[in-house]
C-alpha cells in the first residue's frame, strides 16, 4: 500500500513559520529527535558552535536508542556483486559489530580525537567502522576507493590519521581493484610525513596481499575475538565527528570537518522531511561512503531514524542491464536517491528494461550531486517513478552537511529539473558580483544568509581558510560557489559554479588541483583545466596544455598520454579529462590571470560572440585555439 505523505503545503508552511519567527526555539525543539547524555539548553551558534553545551554519542543515536523498540528490526540489508550474496544486520547485530570494532580500535592504540581513515569499497565493514570511531570518539576520514596513491597519500599526511581500514581488493564488475596495493603505495610515497601506525584488512574475497609484519593485520579475526560491549565516549555537541576532503578552486583538496551535535539534528531532521521517511521504509542511496552524500544519507540520517538502509556492492548494468531495477525489486525498496548521471545513463538503455521489473514498492525518488536536466527528471519520475513517486531534486554541498534546497513530498508542488525551494531554517540569497541582494525573478551568486545545524565546524588545520573560502567573500553570508535562478514563485534552479571548480558526475574537481599536478611533466609551461557541459557526467573535463618549445611530433603526441596518466596517478581515474589541447599559449588579462569564460566557450565549439577582447594581453590567441580545437 502507497503510503500517503507526512506533511501537507498547510502544515509544511507551519513548520517554516516556525523556524522563521523563532529559530532557537525551533531548532531547541528539533534537537529532541536526538537521545541527549546532557541535553541542550541552547541552540543557535553564537560563535561557540550549534548546540554547545549538550552531550551525547554519534552511535548511540543510531543504534543503542533503538535496540528497546526496534532491536530486531533490520537496520542495514548489504546486497554482493552476486544475487545470493544477501547480508541482514539487525539494529541487535549492527550494534554488536560496531561495538566489536570500537574495541580492536581501542586495542590497537586509537584514542578520542585521533583520525582513522577508511579506504573500502561498498562493503557492510565501511558504515560498521564509521560507527565505531564515533563510539570511541575518534574522527574517521573516508577515502573515495577511487582515489590515486598520491590523493590518499596527501589525505593521509594532511589528517594525521594513525590507523587505516583497508580491503584486499574491490570488485567492480569484472574489475579487482587493488585496495590493499595502493594504500601500500601511498604509506610509501612519503613515510616520513605519516602517522598510520597500523593497517587493518577487511578481507573481501579470496585474494592473497602482502601483509607488512607489526603493522598490517587482517581484520575478521580481531573481530572475532572483540567483546561486543564497548562504552561510549561522551561527546560535545562541537566535537568534530569526522573528517572528509573535498576539491576547491585553489590549491590541494581541504578537510572539512563536521561537528557532532549540530550535524547529526541536521542529517537525522532533513532525512525525514525530504525523504517522508515512514516506518518500513527501505531506503537506498547508491552513493560512495567517500563523499558527503554516502555519510549523511547512507549512514547517519537513515540509523538516526531507526529506518533501513540498503548497501549495493554492484554496478548498475552488471552482469546485465537492468540489476538496480532487480535490486529495487528483491528488496521492495521504498526510497531511491541517486545521481543525475547514472539516471542519464539508465535512460540511455531505454524503457523496456526497468519495464521488467516491479517497482511499486518506490514511494520516493531522489537526486543528487548536480542540477538534473528536464529530460532525466521526466524519465525518472514518469518511468522508474510510474509517475507516482515524488522526485525531489535535492542542492547542498560537502560543507552544507545535509540537503538544503528540495522538494518536500506532498508539501513543496514540484518543477522539473528545478531544486524547487528552502528547507526549513535555510535563508538563501541571491547576489550580484559587488554582494548586493538581488530581489525577485533573477539570476545571481547563490549565498546563504546566517547558518544552520549541519554547517560544517572549518577546515582541518586553516581555519583562517574556512573563513576566507566561505565567509568573507560576501560578509554576513556563507558563499556556496554556485550560482543560482530565482522564478516569481521563488523556486530555485541551481545554474552551476562561479569558482573554479568543475563537477564531473557529482565528484568536485577543483581546476587548481589538476593543473598542480600537471605542473610536474617538465615538457609542460604552463595548463588550464575547466569544465564544459557534458550529456551523460553533467560536465566533463577539459584541459589546455602551453608545450615548451621545440617538441618534436613525437614527443608532442607522447605529452598528451603523460598529460592523462599523470592526472590519474595524482588525483585519480575519475578526473581523467575527456580532451587535452595543445596550445601556444593560454588568453590572459594584463594582469596575467586566465580568461577561463574563453576557455570554456572555444572548447564548446563557438567561433564569434566572445564579447570586448581588448582588455586580453594576448588577443590573438583566440583564433589561435579555434583553429586548434577545430583540427581535434
């Protein structure tokens, strides 16, 4: 039976009034979603955080507060590569694992406020251990499985962590990937710089891997032998719960950190409200636990809320097309939020595939990562969704911690391919280059005014960084980078960044990180890497390379393979760039900054419209790179 949405636009309404006239006693009242160990008597940051004067523990709100009500309920369904590869924990059984695992952390040296980095592909051990450092009070650091040694090697150095959780390998597909192999390679690279003093192995198929003697050891025996009782650490609201890097628009990827009390009201209170989570709900976000996503809507949101959550170790058309479809069906999921790109991608195998499979358990769909395009958004909706499901559209970001903008079920009418309006307590402003509020129906840089619960805490070790990056470009406002439309009816339709930072399939690649690491190929003077529209990852990754002088052919066609191994090995397999152009040279202003408006527009295609070229110290370079992207 279809269940009928919580809120409606009246009682919705109420609830942004409320946030409205009187934050702190609405965010006071929220607060009580938590199970406290000293509840909270204030709640608005006034400059020492959300919440500051409470306590309480991460895990126990996810796990120990249910065991009474909902012990032998099914908190976590894991769902292998293989069809009959099915795992079901129980809220009982989650416990007694992440209790089991808090202990061989606490065994093996970790103590409150140390960071232990987490570097698995999808598998039941990667949420147990997230769990477990909030239960022992040490920040995890989750590694995206995708990452080159060299991104985890700087992650690692950067976070101080002292303990990593690793796999032998992944699968994917057909694919192993070498987890164990390349957490080696980076705890390589620069030992002198490391803190890692212990490296535990989780064990996902047969394979064999070196292990190094008094460092490395397999994990499922320690387990094993862990007692399944741990005590929590009583924690500050403002404690930093974790730690996850994200790209920026200039120099190497930064720690953002999140605190405790303030970020987990937020994922436990939006997971609710935009997902209409009701009891029985099975609830699947196909995000990585690296990214923010895969943290709040994989993990805490959902077992904050007592609901169900479903792990997928797979591909979405391996063996075949159509295996979501059959995961959605053998686990009557209710609750499906994924990104733009890999609905782009189903869509592509046309309707009759999903049209195998029955989907009347989907109540809810979701997107995430970049603004979905009104062709997907219909498809989804009107295909996967029978055109029953609402299909909320959801904008946030790393920093953010949980959703921010989004349709909300029954309460907020929908508009295709837009993330429609506020939630809750969340004031955003639209404003013009010089930072001046822009009314109405108009188009602008996308700010937010004051703050919110899940508001992340600074960034790891700068937080001069944090202010300089989010709050004093636009003072009195946190500046999200983005940019934004606002229709009369005051829906909001995300129009992409205004920073240098290029979304390729919902990961953050900031344009400095590319070009640092291409700073290292000796036949290189000087690159620029932006990003172009793309039909499948939402953008793709362009970069312009300035050769030195006197290349031959030869090693002019061998600069351009060195250009993609070397962005693979530095940042990873997923930001290798779809083009690499040979250029003279690079348009500039007299300054000596990079015009990338003109960048983008050449590698588009466009020929003309490029508006007054006389403030360019080198205008002739324009036709230039017409003439080169249009022999590629």
């Amino acid at each position: 039976m279809l269940l009928s949405p919580r809120l409606t636009p009246e009682t919705y309404k109420c609830l942004i009034d409320a946030a409205r006239q009187d934050p702190e006693a609405f965010w006071l009242r929220e607060s009580r979603r938590l199970q406290w160990m000293n509840a909270p008597t204030s709640a608005m940051d006034t400059g020492s955080g959300w919440f500051a004067d409470g306590t309480l523990n991460v895990s126990v709100n996810c796990l120990d507060r249910h065991l009474e009500t909902r012990g032998d309920h099914t908190a976590l369904i894991w769902q292998g590569e293989d069809t009959g590869s099915v795992l079901r924990l129980t809220y009982r059984e989650l416990h007694a694992r992440v209790c089991a695992m808090g202990n061989v952390l606490r065994d093996s040296g970790v103590k409150r406020g140390d960071r232990v980095a987490i570097h698995l592909p999808g598998v039941v051990e990667g949420v147990i251990a997230m769990l477990a450092c909030a239960r022992i009070g040490a920040m995890h650091v989750v590694l995206f499985g995708g990452f080159s040694a060299e991104a985890i090697a700087d992650r690692l150095a950067d976070s101080g962590a002292v303990l990593v959780i690793t796999a032998n390998v992944g699968r994917r597909g057909a694919k192993r990937i070498p987890f164990k192999t390349t957490m080696d390679t980076a705890l390589g690279l620069r030992p002198e710089a490391l803190a890692v003093r212990r490296v535990l192995v989780v064990e996902v198929t047969w394979d064999e891997v070196p292990l190094q003697e008094g460092r490395d050891a397999l994990l499922t025996p320690l387990l094993a032998a862990a007692s399944t009782e741990c005590e929590p650490e009583v924690m500050k609201a403002t404690d930093p719960l974790f730690l996850l890097y994200t790209s920026g628009s200039t120099g190497k990827p930064k720690g953002i950190v999140h605190g405790t009390g303030g970020y987990l009201t937020w994922a436990s209170f939006t997971h609710e409200l935009i997902f209409d989570h009701q009891q029985g709900d099975v609830f699947w976000c196909t995000a990585d636990i690296g990214w923010i996503t895969g943290h709040t809507y994989v993990a805490y949101g959902p077992l904050a809320n007592g609901g169900t959550l479903l792990l997928f170790e797979g591909m979405p058309s391996h063996p075949a097309p159509g295996r979501w479809w059959d995961v959605i069906q053998s686990h009557k999921v209710t609750t499906f939020y994924t990104s733009p790109t890999a609905v782009r991608a189903l869509m592509s195998e046309g309707d009759e595939i999903p049209g195998r499979y029955n989907l009347s358990s989907l109540r809810v769909l979701g997107s995430v990562g970049e603004p979905i395009n009104h062709e997907a958004w219909t498809w989804f909706h009107d295909v996967i969704g029978g055109g029953r499901c609402a299909l909320v559209d959801t904008w946030w970001q790393t920093e953010t911690g949980g959703a921010m903008i989004s349709l909300v079920p029954g309460a907020v009418a929908p508009r295709p391919a837009s993330a429609t309006l506020p939630l809750p307590g969340v004031n955003p402003v639209l404003l013009d280059e010089k930072g001046q509020p822009l009314d109405g129906a108009v188009e602008g840089i996308l700010c937010i005014d004051g703050s919110w619960p899940g508001r992340a805490l600074s960034i790891w070790k700068d937080d001069a960084l944090f202010q300089t990056t989010y709050l004093k470009p636009y003072p009195g406002h946190y500046f999200t980078g983005d940019g934004a439309r606002r229709d009369a009816d005051g829906y909001y339709w995300i129009t992409g960044r205004v920073d240098d930072v290029i979304n390729v399939s919902g990961h953050r690649i900031g344009s400095a990180e590319i070009e640092d690491a291409l700073s290292e190929i000796h036949d290189i003077s000087e690159s620029a890497a932006i990003g172009i529209p793309h039909d499948l990852k939402g953008q793709g990754l362009i970069v312009y390379v300035v050769p030195h002088h006197g290349l031959s052919d030869t090693q002019l066609a061998a600069l351009k393979d060195a250009v993609i191994k070397t962005i693979a090995a530095k940042v990873g397999r997923y930001a290798v760039p779809e083009r690499v152009y040979l250029v003279p040279d690079i348009p500039k202003t007299r300054s000596g900054k990079s015009v990338r408006r003109l960048l983008r527009k050449i590698a588009c295609g466009e020929t003309e419209g490029f508006g007054d070229l006389s403030t360019l110290a080198n205008p002739a370079i324009v036709a230039d790179l017409i003439a080169v992207i249009g022999r590629n």
